[in-house]
C-alpha cells in the first residue's frame, strides 16, 4: 500500500538522481548550448516530470518540487560537466545554482508565493508561469551560465593541454565559482508546532491532538538533526580524510580499508532517512498544519531499514576498536580528528561551543534507531483509536523493535565471539515475551546450536589471529626474527595450509550468520551447511593435522636456538587476542574443533524431537567427521616417526673430531627400533662390570649410544661409530645367559646357577634380574669392526632384538634393490681366473694355460669402424673383446705384470705399463679393421717409451689442449716424472726415404720429450685437472703447474685436521674431486676431506670416515666410489653420504674413468641424480668364491669376475619408511608432512 502510494503521488525522481545521461539523448541536445540560460529553460519545460502535488490540503496539477527541477537539469548537463569541466558525475551544485537562476527571473514560483529560495529537496512545490493556470509567457530567462562556459581558446582540446588560465578542462574552475555548501543557512531549532498553527485552527483541536501534533513536529524535527548529523561525517571526516595531502593514513590500501571499516555503511543509512524525511516533508506539506497519518510512512520505511542499519549497528564494536587503534598508533590521525571536531564546532548552526567527536557521530544510527519506539508510542497514546493511523503505528513499533533485534544479532555476529557482546547467549537475544513459546528441549536445543554456532565464530577469530599475531608480524619485522632465508620454510612448515582451513570456516560462518538472520530465533537444522563445509575442508584438514606434530617441534627447535623468536612467543601468549593460548595451542585447534563438533552435534540430537530430519541426517553427519579424524592419524603417526628422527638427529652427540652424516633427514629414514643393551666396557679397569647402553635401529644403522640428561632433555653420545646395515651380520643369538656380576669376558663358560633353569636356546626368562642374555653380531668395517657382544635383560628382548635387526637388514636390502645408484654390468666372467689360496694348485691338478692372474687394469675404447671394445690387462697380458661379451674376450699380447693400460682415441695409440715398463702399440696392430673397410697401413711393433723396469705408474691428460703422458720412475725416494707428447705426423706419417748412407730409414718416435721435473718423495699417482696437475705423494696433494716449476701441498694446516695428524701414517691419498661449491674432497685411504680451491678446510665438519680401507677411488658425477677389498662404498661426493655398498670378494677397481674422458677425475660434475651420465665411467673386478676341492682332487681356478658399473635412476617409495606392518604409504600428495629439514651432523642447526 504505502510503496504504490510514494511512487504514484510523491514521484520522486529516485532514476533521474543515479543516471548521466543516455545515448539516445545524444543528438536532440545536439544544438543545446549549455552556457545559455535560455537552452536550459527549454530543456526544464520541456522535460521536467509534472504531477498533481498536494500541498496544506490543497492539489496542484502540472507540479513538480524543487527535486524534480535539479535532478532535470542536472540529467541534462552531467555530460559536459564531466566532458568539458572536469566535474563530477554526482555533483548537483551547479543544477542547484541554475535553478535557482531560473527561479529568480520567474521561469516557476512557488504555489503559495512562499518567499524560500529553492532547496534540492520536495519541501516546496512550483509551477511554471507560462500554463494554463497563469497564463503564457512571452519571453524566457536570458543569462550566460558562466560556471558552464567553455574555454576562449580555439585550440582546446586539440593538444595535451590548454595554454589558457582559466580554461575549465583544468578541473579547478568548478571549484573556484562553486560553493562547497549550497543550502541556505537554517535556524538552529524548529519553532514549536502550536507557534506555527493559526490561533483559530488551534482552539478547534482537543489536548490530544495538539500534544499527538507536537510530538509528531519533534520525530521530524529530529530526523532532520540526525541527516545533518549523518552529512557532517561524510563532508567533515570522510571526504577530508580521502583529500589529506599529506596523506594521514598510507597507503592508499589502508586507508579505503580504515574507512571501510570504522564508517561501513554509514551512508546508506543517511539515504534512508533521507528518503524517510522526504516522505516526511511531503505528508507535512501535503496536509499541514495537521498531519492525520505518519504511521503508514514509518512502516513503509522500515523494510529499507532491514539491512542497513543490523549491518551497521553490528560493525560498530568493531568500528571504535578499529579507530581507537588508529588513535593510539597514528599521532597524525589524532591531529586530524582533533582539527575535525574543532571545524564541525565553527560551522553555522552550530550549538553554542559544544564539539563533539568522530566517537558521537558514529553512534548516532543505533542511538536514533533506539528513540523511534519511544516516540511512536508516545504517537498511539495521543492517537484516537478511530484514527487508522493506529494499526500502523502499532506495527512500526513491533517492526522498529524486531529492528532493533536484528541489529542485536548483528552485533553478536560482528563479535566473533569476543568481547562483552561475543558473550551473548541465546536467551540473551530473544525477548522474554518470546521464550516461552519455546518448550524446555526446544530452548536448550536453540541454545546449543546458538553456542555452535558461537563455537564457529571463535574457531574463525582464532585462525584469523594466527595471521595478525604470528605470520604476518614473522614476515614484516625488522630486522626478521627468523633468518630470511629459512623463513618462508618455516612459515610454511609450521602454518602449512592453515589459510585453506580459514577460507573454508569463514564461508561456513557467513552460511550459518545468514541462517540466524533468517531464522532466529528458532533454527530448523544446521546439518545441511555442516555438511557442505565438511565436504569442502575435508582433504585441507587430511594436510593439515598430519603437519602438527612437525609444526610443533618446528617451534620448539626455533625457540631453543633463537632467543629472538622465544621473545616473540611470550609477546605473542600476552596479547590481548590470545586469552594466554601459545603458538602450539592456536595450531592445534583444527584438530580439537573436530572432537567439539561430534560433542556438540550428539548434544543436538538428544534434544532433537521426533520426526526431525536431524534424527537421520546428524548420525550420518557425526560419522564422517570421526571418519576424517581416523584417516588423519595415520599421517599423525608418519609425521611423529619423522619428528622423532629429528630430534634425534638433533641429540646425537659424536666425539670430539669426529662426525658422520645418518641421513636421518631423508624422507624415507624410518626409525625401527630403541632400546637397552648392556656391554663389557673396552678397558679392563672399569670397575662397573657392564656399560649401558641406548642403541638406535634405523633402517639404515644401528647406532650405539650412551644416553644422558641435559637440561631437561635427552642427549645421546656415540659410543661407537655406526655400523651401516649393509655391513652387519648377525651370528648368535641363542647363547646361554650369563651372570650380571660375573668378571669373566667369555659369555660361553658353563651356565651359572642362575641360568641353570633356561632351556637350551637360552630363550626362557627365569625372572632374576642378575641374570642377561647374550647376543652376537658382527660389523664388517674397519674401524671397530669385528664381533661385537651384548646383553639384554631379557631371552624376551633378545628375541625382539632379533626380529628387529632381521627386519632392517632384510628391508635395507629391498630397497636398496629398488634404489640402487649403481648396476653390475658383466663383461668377463670365466676368462680370467688366478689360483685358489687354500687349496695352492700344482701342475697335476691345472691347466698351466687356465690362470690368468689377477685381472689389473681395463679401458673401453671404439675402433674407427665403430666395434665398441673393452680392453682388460692381467698378469698374462691383454685381453680385447667385445663389451658384455664374454666368450669373445681374446689374448693380444702376451705381457707379464700388467698394471696399467690405456687408449689414446685421438692417435690410435694402446698404452701398456707391463712388467714396470712404458709401451705404446698401434691399435691397428692389436685389432685390426676387417678387409672390407681397410684402414691406412699403421706400424706394427710398439715402441718403448720408458727405460728398463723402472716406471711405477703414468697418467694420460691435457694440458694447454694437448694430451700429453706422464710417467714416474723411482729412484732411491726421489720421483721422476716425464712428460711425452704424440706426435700425430709421426704415427701415421709414411717411412722416410732411405739413401746409399742409410739403406733402412731410421725409426721415427712417435712421441716426442716435453720436459722433465722430480719430487723428492714416495709418490702414488698423478691426476690431471683443469689447468694443473695433482700429484699424490706422502707429502699429501701436490698441486702444480706444468708451464712452472711453483707448487702447493694441500690441505692446508688447520685445527680442524688435528685428529688426522696421527693418521697421516697410515693414510695414504688416493684422489681429489671437485665439488660444486669450487672447492675439493681429497680422499685419502682411510678418510676424505673437503678443502676450497685454496686448500684451506672449507666446512665445520670437514672430515668423512669411510667405512673400510680403500685402495683405491673412482669417480662417477656425482658419486666418489671406494674400494675396500670387502666392498665398493659408493658415497655422495657433495655431502659425503653413503649412498650404495657393493659387497664382495677381493674387489679391485680396474679403471677409474681415466682416459677414455680425459681430465674428467678432478672436474666437477653433476650433482643430481637425474643428471648422471648413463654410461659406465668404472670398471671393476672381483673374485668368486673360492671353490670346494673335488673327489677327484682336481681344483678349478678362482673365476674373476670383471663388471663395469651402469647408474641408475632411483625409485624413490612413497611416504615413510618404517616396519612393514605399519608402513604408511599416502593416498596423494597432501598427504605427506613438509620436506625435512637441512642437514645437520651436530647438535647445532648450521643453516
């Protein structure tokens, strides 16, 4: 009723106000001249909205209010104002000064001849002069429009910019002839209704409808004080606040968010009551002095009112908080409020010298929307109960008040659970006329959805607060509180996807504050948004809560070793927003409001009443969550191992000197079992009996420690260097038990009385604590190796020792099967064989052609012709055949003590160190090319290189980009090295011209002498590398230059290499690699070090222990291998850390990738796997197992079995590796917990 009425009778011109213009506009105002008055009085006529308007009882046809006449004009001249004055679009000044212009040359008048200037509002109705009722007009309003006028200059608009003064495209020129205020100046206060009533239409009204007047005369009167009051905030605090130059809020981002924030929706409030005081001003026009009905528009209005002002009323807690931060934080916003209040206390109309501030403004909406009851009821009390205005009023009150619980809801919900209101229950929020409508389980059911709801809100605000009060401080404080270049590790580590998680609840807030709204006080259900949630955050919290446990130890790691970062926890628990909850409590909370909803949701559903939808689909609801909950404990429980490999690695002390990397970081290390064993102490003068030990099993080593307390927290000390898996073997583990107390070392003396009960495994327990159970195992290193024996207090423990060791070895083995970084690749494997040691042969029982000897050195090398070769030297000579072929394997020269031998591609020369003697032969001597593709005739006797027996070693490089060969011969301890260079012309150059002098052409040398140079020590080898040579000497590592005779012996001394001074003896260098770091790993025997490029020790921990004695070293990028007689020991050449052992019998590294790549030895390779050249840079060779004698007593020879090794491409298992029975292996990849960490062998994080 009241809608259909305020458009068909007040017309206001709500469109017109938001459009500019229309494109069909375009060309009837084609020919308009703005700048005229004349054009814009046409215009008015012609387009202004004319109506019947009713003004003190009276109609007037053909009207229109002073609104309908500047919203016309203001239509028509939007467009140059914004095209050609560079004005606003909602600017109606100039439309109001135009009017006014018009209104002054008698264009309209006022129906009643009122003398009040034109105000942009519908007080006031007008009709033109020139209708009907007054007869037409002859001329128009004639004037220039001056503030419309366009520039004097012709070339405006042409160029960038204009060269006038003046001209109004500058945009300053509205400003200039434009006032910032066009309303008239009005009285402070409204005269009194009775004064503004004609005496003898006063004495006919009764007391009742005087006082219903006078109150009626007050609501508007004070709706016109609260609208100056709403625009004082936009034209004294907001729009100023936008303009300030400087800026009082930077950047621009925060202040539009400080604005959104503290003022909301404060103007869409003011044009409501706009419009309210609009409907107001016309019922008053239109039936003064006594207004018959008010109600009927206050009701109208309270439906426009239903969304602003809930919504404003509840953001104003969080308003003032925003803007008492602001104050107490920004001195130049205080500054600036204080110049406000002083400027709204000075302006016209101002009451005396009262100043209010910006605090008493915004709460005007909920201290105005509390007064309407109060006056709309004083309203019904003086209202006739004839009148109709009474069920109107009646009803706006309840409407007013359901408002005003709304708005209540609002505040709640804008809570988030803090503060005074964020206490609120539901009883707190419905009307006590209301409740009892409600049955007792009703009640208490709305109350628990109420706190469930409430829960939520908590739940949100709490994940909100993880970014204001940890994350984002983390990211934006200077100097970082963590290191930046672990931060954002960190961050993401310990809040992992806590934002999806926040995301995911805010929306399920928004979905159930927009339930309460709809349906408080009495909600049906809130399964269905539950569940919508659940569905959505489900694979978010599958991420999240298997990351706890390393977010927490995350933080306790960072807190233990920056005392920054403990501060910031303890700031952090007394901020206000965390009611004293630490860091590890606020991540913990996803988990926690898991376990909350299942109470929360079984609490509903006892109170929920027969025939509710909720008896079915809450069951259902509750099922799936503890479902999500028990699909994440198996990602708990993986990333607990993981942790707990951490924190060991972090405690595990090694001694003084010593260290070893356990890749205890890896993703894949799994930690298989702990426990006690007892050992007889080394020294013989301890008088204890029996040390205790805490022995680690990982899937990788078994570590032997010595656990001690230490501030509160474990540590534990090495006792003895870790036995890889690869290298253990259990031998007895069903011994007799022993006494605890008996001094004698020999655990298989004859069972004590205490014992005497066990069976005969030794497998019972007998319950005397005296009485321990020995077990056997056997490490197959070189330090501390041998048989080891301890004790358990149990046959029970020893058994699970048993299982346990068993368990890793055996899944050591598969998956270094599976992740193996090195093949064996056969290349001979019955022709080389050398005589058994146990059974010596003799003539009688061999075949004197069958030994070969010891296979010594090999190269593979291709024939021009393209036939892939592999040569393989032995004690006998040199063996040529095809690669992986081993029956084609055929004797070439027959040579004795073949040490070396290697393949000059670009020549076509075979050398051979044979006998301590230097050949060189042509290969197409040894292989020739078949007929069919003929090579040029090449020599075929071999020239010598060296003297008689006296070349220990050579080694073939490049050195200015020519190869050049080196070869040492000894003498008494001094070495001599000579440097040969292949003469190309020479070696396939024809026979020289012979003369009557010399019927034979003299021999031509194939290589010719380029210098000699001697060290005056034992020396082991000679390494080429980038532009120098190393040699490898007793001294250490001989780096030099062959162009001078200037040297350097690396490594340098340092402290860090103290504990290898005594072993320089017995350590022996065997190699030295580049590292991409630009520095180098010399390996010794027994150990290797890393140096820079100036030999100086380049890491904390410099030093690798290797686990046998090796004899030698090759090196695949990015793999150093070791050779021990036992095994290869294939180890990381960046890191240091083993990564493969290949076990066998006399293994002996026959090439080392020398020669067919020259200068490769020393130069840095890859360092990942996924780079690794495929094809084998090392040959190998080790022997079968010695045979058993037969029946007949004749012995076969021990077979060699020669290898080169291919890398592989790891296959890397997913998740966890631990115990196959609870082996956890992730569905996908958010699944699996954050990478580990960075390596660290001590107690302390080195970055």
């Amino acid at each position: 009723m009241f809608g259909s009425q305020r458009r068909s009778t007040l017309e206001l011109h709500d469109d017109l106000e938001d459009e500019y213009w229309d494109d069909e506009d375009e060309e009837p105002d084609r020919f308009v001249n703005f700048s005229l008055l004349s054009h814009l009085a046409v215009q008015l006529r012609d387009k202004v909205t004319r109506g019947e308007h009713v003004k003190g009882n009276v109609p007037y046809p053909r009207a229109f209010t002073g609104k309908d006449i500047v919203s016309t004009i203001h239509t028509q001249i939007s467009r140059e104002l914004v095209e050609n004055h560079s004005g606003a679009p909602n600017d109606r000044r100039a439309a109001l000064q135009i009017a006014r212009s018009l209104q002054s040359q008698l264009m309209f008048v006022e129906v009643e001849w009122g003398g009040r200037i034109l105000q942009d509002g519908v007080e006031d109705v007008y009709q033109f002069l020139d209708d009907e009722e007054y007869g037409a007009r002859e001329a128009l309003p004639t004037s220039v429009v001056t503030i419309l006028a366009r520039c004097y200059s012709p070339s405006c608009g042409e160029g960038p910019e204009c060269y006038a003064y003046g001209c109004p495209r500058k945009g300053d020129s509205l400003r200039k002839m434009l006032p910032s205020n066009m309303e008239t100046p009005s009285v402070s206060t409204r005269e009194s209704w009775p004064k503004t009533v004609p005496p003898e239409v006063l004495q006919t009204l009764p007391e009742r409808e005087i006082n219903r007047q006078i109150i009626i005369h007050k609501l508007i009167s004070k709706e016109e004080q609260y609208i100056k009051d709403l625009e004082l905030v936009d034209s004294v605090f907001i729009q100023p606040l936008r303009r300030a130059n400087p800026p009082v809020i930077t950047p621009s981002e925060k202040l539009e968010e400080f604005i959104e924030a503290v003022f909301h929706n404060i103007l869409d409030v003011r044009e409501c009551n706009l419009r309210l005081l609009e409907f107001l001003s016309v019922r008053q026009r239109e039936e003064a002095p006594v207004i018959k009905r008010i109600g009927d528009i206050i009701l109208g209005i309270a439906t426009d009112f239903r969304d602003p002002y809930p919504a404003y009323i509840g953001n104003h807690p969080l308003a003032e908080r925003r803007m008492k931060e602001e104050l107490d934080n920004n001195s130049n916003f205080r500054l600036f409020i204080e110049q406000c209040s002083r400027q709204q206390a000075t302006r016209p109309g101002a009451s005396g010298n009262m100043r209010l501030d910006l605090r008493h403004f915004l709460n005007r909406p909920a201290e105005h929307l509390q007064k309407y009851p109060v006056l709309l009821q004083a309203i019904c009390k003086t209202t006739e109960r004839s009148n109709p205005d009474l069920e109107f009023l009646v009803e706006a009150v309840a409407v007013i008040k359901n408002l005003q619980g709304a708005a209540q809801l609002w505040t709640f919900q804008s809570s988030m659970g803090r503060g005074v209101t964020g206490k609120w229950g539901w009883h707190d929020l419905v009307a006590s006329d209301v409740r009892p409508r409600f049955s007792p389980d009703e009640v208490k059911r709305q109350s628990i959805i109420f706190e469930f709801v409430k829960g939520e809100m908590l739940y949100v605000k709490d994940l909100e607060n993880i970014v204001t009060m940890y994350v984002r401080p983390l990211r934006n404080l200077y100097p970082p509180i963590v290191p930046g270049e672990r931060l954002d590790r960190f961050i993401k580590d310990v809040f992992h996807n806590f934002g999806e998680l926040c995301t995911y609840h805010r929306r399920l807030v928004n979905i159930l504050h927009q339930m309460q709204r709809d349906e408080h006080p009495q909600i049906k259900s809130i399964t269905a948004p539950v569940l919508g949630a659940l569905l959505d955050f489900r694979e978010a919290y599958l991420d999240y809560i298997p990351n706890y446990p390393i977010a927490a130890y995350r933080i306790e790691e960072e807190a233990e070793r920056n005392p920054r970062f403990k501060e910031f926890l303890e700031s952090c628990t007394r901020h206000p927003d965390a009611h004293r909850t630490s860091m590890k409590d606020f991540l913990n909370c996803p988990f926690t409001r898991l376990l909350q909803y299942v109470e929360m949701l079984r609490a509903i559903l006892e109170l929920t009443p027969r025939g509710h939808e909720d008896l079915k689909s809450i069951p259902d609801l509750i099922e799936m969550i503890e479902g999500l909950a028990r699909e994440t404990e198996p990602g708990v429980t993986s990333s607990k191992q993981k942790v707990q490999l951490w924190t060991y690695n972090a405690n595990i002390i090694f001694r003084p000197g010593e260290s070893m990397d356990l890749d205890l970081l890896n993703e894949s290390r799994a930690l298989i079992y702990t426990g006690k064993l007892y050992r007889q102490p080394d020294s013989s003068s301890e008088a204890s009996g029996l040390n205790e030990l805490f022995c680690l099993l990982f899937d990788n080593y078994l570590v032997i420690t010595k656990r001690r307390e230490q501030d509160g927290v474990s540590k534990y000390h090495i006792a003895r260097k870790p036995i890889p898996l690869d290298l253990l073997s259990l031998l007895k583990f069903t011994d007799y038990p022993t006494n605890r107390r008996s001094s004698s070392r020999n655990h298989r003396s004859a069972p004590s009385t205490a014992s005497a009960s066990s069976n005969s495994g030794g497998q019972s327990d007998n319950g005397d604590p005296q009485v321990i159970y020995p077990l056997t195992i056997h490490h197959n290193g070189r330090r501390h190796g041998g048989s080891l024996t301890f004790y358990t207090d149990s046959a029970t423990h020893r058994v699970e020792w048993r299982q346990k060791l068993d368990e890793a070895i055996g899944l050591r083995k598969v998956v270094q099967d599976a992740n193996k970084v090195f093949e064996i690749e056969t290349l001979s494997t019955h022709t080389f064989t050398v005589p058994p040691v146990t059974y010596p042969l003799t003539p009688s029982t061999w075949n004197e052609n069958s030994i070969t000897g010891r296979v010594t050195c090999s190269i593979p090398f291709n024939t021009p012709d393209g036939r892939r070769l592999v040569a393989v030297g032995c004690a006998e000579g040199i063996w040529i055949g095809f690669r992986r072929d081993s029956s084609s394997m055929r004797r070439v020269l027959h040579l004795k003590s073949v040490t070396q031998c290697t393949m000059l591609d670009d020549f076509g020369l075979f050398l051979v160190l044979a006998d301590k003697q230097l050949f060189a032969y042509h290969i197409e001597a040894l292989v020739p090319t078949p007929q069919s593709n003929p090579s040029p005739s090449a020599p075929q006797t071999p020239q010598k290189l060296s003297g008689n027996k006296e070349v220990q070693f050579f080694s073939v490089g490049k050195s200015s980009e020519r190869t050049v060969v080196i070869y040492m011969r000894k003498r008494g301890s001094d070495s001599y090295f000579h440097v040969l260079e292949p003469v190309l012309d020479r070696i396939h150059g024809g026979p020289r011209a012979t003369s009557r002098f010399f019927p034979r052409p003299p021999k031509q040398e194939w290589f010719k002498h380029h210098k000699e140079f001697f060290l005056s020590c034992d020396t082991y080898d000679l390494i080429f590398m980038t532009s120098s040579i190393a040699v490898l000497s007793k001294n250490g590592f001989e780096i030099m230059d062959l162009k001078g005779s200037s040297s350097t012996v690396i490594p340098l001394k340092d402290n860090r290499l103290t504990p290898l001074l005594q072993r320089y003896e017995t350590c022996r260098p065997i190699g030295i690699f580049r590292t991409h770091d630009d520095g180098f790993l010399l390996c010794y025997s027994q150990v290797g070090v890393y140096v820079n490029k100036k030999g100086i020790p380049s890491r904390s921990e410099c030093i690798v222990e290797w686990e046998g004695t090796a004899e030698s070293v090759a090196f695949h990028a990015p793999y150093v291998l070791l050779f021990d007689p036992r095994f290869i020991e294939i180890r990381h050449v960046e890191t240091g850390r083993l990564s493969q052992i290949v076990m066998g019998q006399d293994v002996r590294c026959v090439w080392d990738g020398r020669g067919h790549s020259l200068n490769t030895t020393a130069m840095a390779g890859t360092s990942s796997e996924d780079e690794m050249v495929q094809e084998a840079h090392v040959h190998a060779v080790l022997n079968h197992p010695e045979p058993t004698p037969q029946p007949s007593g004749r012995m076969r020879p021990i077979v060699q079995h020669v290898f080169e090794l291919i890398p592989t491409i790891p296959l890397y298992l997913p998740g966890s590796l631990s115990s196959p029975s609870v082996t956890y292996f992730p569905q996908s990849d958010s699944f699996s917990p954050p990478r580990s960490p960075q390596l660290r062998p001590s107690t302390s994080y080195v970055p």
